[in-house]
C-alpha cells in the first residue's frame, strides 16, 4: 500500500520580489550625475572667481604694480598717484549738519564739529552720538525735500600730511553738473585752497526720510488739502527719482499722510581702504573720462531729470566706487628734494569717502512733531483765541558709526542698502522692532555694527547654519522615505501619523497665508503653493509610498501595494504587541503639554522687545489647530519611534546625519537666547517649557543615532532585524 503524500504546508509563502534598480544602471547615472555636476561646479566657480576678481579689485588697470619704495628707487614719483592718505596716515571726521529754515532755501547751522578723532584706514567700527536739536520752522510747507535737514562729511588729515606741499587739485565734475551746496560759509570766513579740496570729496547726505504717520487730526478732517496731492495721493516723480537711484526725494504730488518727513538718527560713514599706487595715465584718463562720459559718472539721471536745465543737480548722479575709483579729486603736490630741496611734482588722490544707502530701521526714524494735514481742531481753537504753544525744535540723537571699508564692502553695502524699501512706520512696535532687527543682520553682511554691543555677524552666521541644516534635514527626510523600500524597524504608527499631518499642514497653511486672496499677485501664490506642496505633501507622498510598500509597474495600473515580509511583520508586533499602555500615555502626556497653555509656555527665559500682535481670525484658527492638535501628534510620532528604536536596539525613522543635522539646527537656534553668542536684541520669543521638550526630543534622535547602528533601507529576507 504506498503512502499517501501532502504537499509541505507554507506558513509564511514569502513576498513577491521588489524591483530593484540594477547596479550597472545605477553607476551609470550615479557617475553621469557626478561629471555633470563638476561641470556645472567648475563653471559656476570660474564665474564666481571672475565676478570676485572684479569686486575686489575694480581698478586694476589703473593700478602700478610696483611697490613706492620701488618707485622712488627708480625715481619715477611724478609717473604715478599716490595716496593722500595711507594706512598710518592720522585723520578727522568732520561734520556740519544744515536745516532749511524757510521756503526761499535759507539754511541753519545745527550742528559744527569733529566726529572721529585720530582715526585710520585700519578703523572699524568706532561708534559716536551727537545730540541734535532740529528747527522746525522749515518743515511746514506744502513741498519738502530730503535734503532739508542734510549733513556735510569730510575728513581731514592729521599734520604732518601731503595737504602741506599743495600746489593745486583737479576734479572730475563736468561744468555741466552743478556743484551742491554742502558747506554754506559762515559771515566773514574765507576759503582756502586747501578747504576748497577737502570740499571737493566731502559729501552731503540727507538726514529726512519720507513715510506714513497716523492722523492726529482724531474724528475731525484736514481743513484743506495740499496744493501739491495729486488726485490719486502718488507721485509719478518721487517714482522716478527712485527707480533712477536718485537721492533727492520730495513730497511733491503726495499725500500729507503718506509721506511725512522723519528725522534720520543713523548713520554708517565709510572710507574707501585703498591705498594702491595708481599709474597717473591711466588715473587721468579715467578721471577724464568721468567728466565727459555722463554713463560713467552715473549723472546721466541728472541729465534726464533736468533735460531744461543748464545744469544738472549733483545730487541725481549716481555715486559709486566701483565707477568713481579714487578719481573724484586728484591734488597735484610740489615735494621738495632731500638733498637739493628742489621741489618736484608729484601727485596724489584724495580718499572715496560715503555712507551706506539706507542703512537705517524703523527704530533709527523720528518722525517730526508738525502739523501738515491742517486738522479741523487745529484751525478752530485759533479761531476762537486759544492759544497752543507750538514745539520749535526737536531733539534727537544722531548715531555716527565709522569704518574703512575694502572695495568688496563697499560693494555690498552698496547693494544692501538699494533693497532697503520704505517701512511702515504706522505698524505696530513688534513689526517695527522685528523689522528693526532683520534690517541689522542684513547690513551685517558688509560690516556695519549697528552697537558696539550687537552680535549681528554671529547673529547672521548661526541663522545661515541652522538654514542650511534645515534645507538638507529636509531633503534628507524626502530621500530617506523615497528610497526605502521596507519598514523593517519603522514605527507603523508614528509614520502613519506623520504622513497625515501635512495633508492638514497643507490646507491650513494656504488659508493662513493668503495665497489666493485678491490682492495676492500670481507669482507670490505660484510660490506659496511650491513651497507648501514641497514641504508639506510631498512628505504624505513618499511616507505612504514606504508603509504602504507601493512599488512602481510597467504596466496598468503601475501602482502596486507588495505584502509584508516576514521580518516586517515582526517589526509591527514589536512595536504593537504589549504597548498600548505606553501609547495612549505618549498621546496623552503629548496632548496635556499642549493642551496645559501655561505649562508649555511656562517662561524658564522671559520675553524681550514689544508683546506679539494677535493674529486675524484666519491665522488665529489654523494657528490654535496646529498648536492644540497637530503639534501634539508630531510629537507623538517621533515618540512612537523613539520608543521602537530603543526596544529593537537600532536606529530607524531617517537618516543619521539628518539627526545629528537636527540637533545642529535647534543648537542655533536656541542661541538667541544666549546673549553673549546673539548680543542684544529689539525682540525676542521666550525660551519655554515646550522649547524644552522640543529639544529632548532632538537630542534623544542625536543619541540614538550615535548608540544604535541603522537599518538599512533596503532588508531583504536573509537579513536579521538586529
């Protein structure tokens, strides 16, 4: 009788083959990618070297490459230009602040003396304050201007200096360019030739600033309207004086309310750190070319906006030092001989010397204490005999920094100051204090230290870090998700959760930031919409794609879910089997820190600067829904995680270096509570309780990383979990 046979029962039959890359294809696109990318990176650097070859060094045509040690030797002095003043040449920052007092241009002296005493071109950062005491006399009339409070700089070198073995000096204005008024003469005082070319390269600048002020006219109206409003309250000119970069800006054409004059309280001078000797062919030809050419000048604006006038307005010529070098003043010198005393020509060029464009904040803008808008109240109290004592001055405190600044700084300050918009000045004392602050890190880029005190530089610095790790911990994220290919050591749960909170994100983000309101133009909500759907549903996608082992098909329906394998499954029950009491305590320990405002807000550093604005009601609701329910989740998802990495004994749930990147990240960011790192701030959030547990949770993904060796992305089934 034979034996009956059975077929061997399969308990577990396995999981269908997931397809794999090949590794052929893989090194060819691995290696292509590379020799694109050196070549792009190749390219790109070459640009870059040139473009800084050019910044920091504008002038090299100009330039004598021999050393004036060299040049005496050969005794050729008079064949080149040297500086007037070098990197051990003592000098003075002087100032002369002016205030038109009445409508026919008649200025006030308010201010007369020395900035910076004894400084050098290896200065930077002296800080001064001057108190002003500002009339207020001019500042009624209909039509203002910028430069109706104005400051003159100049600088003077100290003694012994080549000013004393002047003969004469040359500048580069044209005679169709009118010279500005920058230091009107006192009764009685006569020029020299010397002050005649300290003038020719000092500077005056504006100290009025043009922006909103609120109506103090209460429930009444302006009585009248000003004769220079244009119907729809803007003007066309004060748009073309700023497109053009112009510094003359006036209150012509608009509203009282819309362009009220404020005092300008900051002020970076700067003083250009060359001191190359120059070929003086080539300085002459260059200085020529300044005079004829109105391009290169940077006058052709003044030759647009006066195209009637016989003379163009200096102060629409555009001012740089990459156009302007050291040409703008060249002092011929008779230096005696040593042994003769035979006085022989020799030549020599004054300093570049301004300020940086725009580099004040909303904080650094005193408005002035005038009534321009003529209030109903106003006119009915002088009506009646009332008497109101009118304010004639106004007191503010001029902050003065100085600095030498290489060609390169000057550069970016130059650069930085044009984005300095208008700022509104209405807003409330947070946005003004925060704007304040962004304002400071950006001019911190070339150098400006707004305090001696600030720590703007490392302030900027640790910002750009933690940017950085954010960018490549985000990347990393999406990589890490999209190349795995099994949950082996995943935590189910938690990446379930993870993959539903940005669908919510997502949808509550757009609503909160007005992406498709009217007044949003199409670009601005292209972009919101990229960058939500980057950061926000492209994470739900390649989370799915990994826990619900979707794998690609070449054919109809080319999605495919594959089983879980038999270390996947073992993966789950580890995770579920026996831990419901630890889960509902994760949820509800994350949900009671939430949900307990006071103790997650709980101040252990307390709050700098003005009190936050309250949210509209849009922002307010998705606000108090993230805060309430979806951060607690995201919480808890990273706690689900840690907590299976601990009892498997392996790390899992992203990348390590995407953990040690996120703990880099919370270490800057976290330091703008250290004031010896971050210096003073105008504002700054309180480090909390929730901050606190933010960063256990960082650290304990950093520990993990550092203790457990990883899964890899890829486990196929002759591999064990551990």
């Amino acid at each position: 009788m034979s034996t009956p046979t059975h077929e061997k029962l399969q308990l577990d039959p396995g999981t269908v083959k997931r397809r794999r890359t090949s590794v052929n294809c893989k090194c060819l696109l691995v290696s292509g990618g590379i020799f694109a990318g050196l070549l792009a990176v190749l390219g790109i650097a070459k640009i870059a070297v040139n473009i800084s070859r050019e910044i920091r060094s504008p002038h090299a045509f100009m330039y004598e490459n021999r050393t004036i040690a060299e040049v005496q030797g050969a005794g050729e002095m008079a064949k080149v230009v040297r500086p007037l003043v070098d990197e051990r040449q003592k000098f003075d920052v002087r100032a002369k602040v002016w205030s038109t007092v009445n409508g026919d241009g008649g200025l006030k002296e308010v201010w007369d003396g020395v900035l910076f005493k004894g400084v050098t071109l290896q200065d930077k950062h002296v800080h001064t304050k001057v108190g002003l005491s500002v009339p207020l006399e001019g500042f009624k009339k209909d039509i203002l201007e910028n430069y109706d409070l104005r400051a003159y700089l100049t600088i003077i070198p100290h003694e012994p200096s080549l000013l004393d073995y002047m003969d004469s000096f040359e500048t580069w204005k044209p005679t169709l360019v009118t010279k500005q008024n920058i230091s009107p003469l006192a009764p009685g005082e006569v020029r020299t030739t010397v002050n005649e070319a300290l003038d020719s390269f000092g500077i005056s600048i504006p100290l009025i600033d043009f922006h909103p002020i609120k109506s103090t006219c209460g429930g009444t109206k302006a009585t009248q309207t000003s004769d220079n409003e244009t119907e729809s309250g803007e003007s066309t000119e004060e748009e073309t004086f700023h497109l053009g970069k112009s510094d003359v800006e006036t209150t012509k054409g608009r509203k009282v309310l819309k362009a009220h004059p404020y005092v300008v309280t900051r002020t970076d001078f700067r003083v250009a750190k060359m001191t190359k000797l120059y070929n003086l062919k080539e300085y002459e030809r260059h200085q020529e070319l300044l005079r004829k050419e109105m391009t290169t000048n940077g006058c052709l604006l003044a030759q647009k906006l006066n195209m009637t006038a016989p003379q163009r307005d200096e102060r629409n010529c555009y001012r740089t030092f990459s156009s302007r070098a050291n040409c703008e003043t060249l002092i011929r010198l008779l230096i005696p001989t040593e042994k003769s005393g035979e006085k022989k020509p020799e030549a020599a060029y004054a300093p570049f010397i301004d300020v940086t464009p725009r580099n004040w904040g909303p904080l650094d803008l005193v408005p002035i204490p005038v009534d321009r808008e003529h209030c109903a109240h106003a006119e009915s109290s002088s009506a009646e005999g009332v008497t109101v004592e009118e304010q004639k001055y106004l007191n503010v405190t001029w902050n003065v920094a100085y600095s030498a600044s290489s060609p390169a700084k000057l550069f970016i300050a130059d650069t930085v100051g044009r984005f300095n918009s208008g700022y509104n000045t209405t807003d409330t004392e947070f946005q003004k204090a925060r704007m304040q602050q962004i304002v400071e890190q950006r001019h911190r880029l070339h150098g400006q230290k707004f305090s001696p005190y600030g720590r703007r530089g490392r302030n900027r610095v640790l910002h750009t870090v933690g940017g950085i790790a954010n960018f490549i911990h985000i990347n990393l994220s999406l990589l890490y998700w999209y190349t795995r290919s099994s949950t082996v050591g995943i935590s189910i749960i938690g990446a379930s959760i993870q993959a539903g909170i940005p669908i919510v994100d997502f949808t509550g983000g757009i609503l909160a930031s007005k992406a498709f309101e009217s007044d949003t133009s199409l670009p601005a909500m292209l972009i919101t919409v990229i960058v939500k759907v980057y950061r926000h549903l492209a994470v739900t996608f390649v989370v799915l794609k990994a826990i619900l082992r979707v794998d690609f098909l070449d054919s109809f329906p080319f999605l495919a879910m594959m089983p879980a394998s038999h270390l996947e499954r073992a993966s789950l029950r580890l995770e579920i089997r026996g831990q419901t009491k630890f889960v509902l305590g994760i949820l509800i320990a994350s949900f009671s820190l939430y949900l307990a405002s006071p103790l997650r807000k709980y101040p252990l550093i307390a709050h700098v600067g003005p009190a936050p604005d309250i949210p509209d009601t849009n922002t307010a609701l998705y606000s108090n829904f993230q805060e309430y329910a979806l951060l607690p989740l995201e919480l808890s998802a990273f706690a689900f995680q840690l907590l299976l990495n601990c009892r498997a004994k392996t790390f899992a749930g992203q990348y390590k270096l995407a953990a040690w990147l996120g703990l880099i990240e919370f270490v800057c960011n976290i330091s703008v509570w250290l004031p010896g790192i971050r210096g003073e701030d105008h504002v700054r959030p309180a480090f909390t309780v929730g901050d606190l547990v933010i960063g256990g949770v960082t650290l304990g993904w950093a520990v993990q990383a550092w203790l457990y060796p990883r899964v890899e992305q890829d486990v196929g089934e002759d591999k064990d979990m551990n």
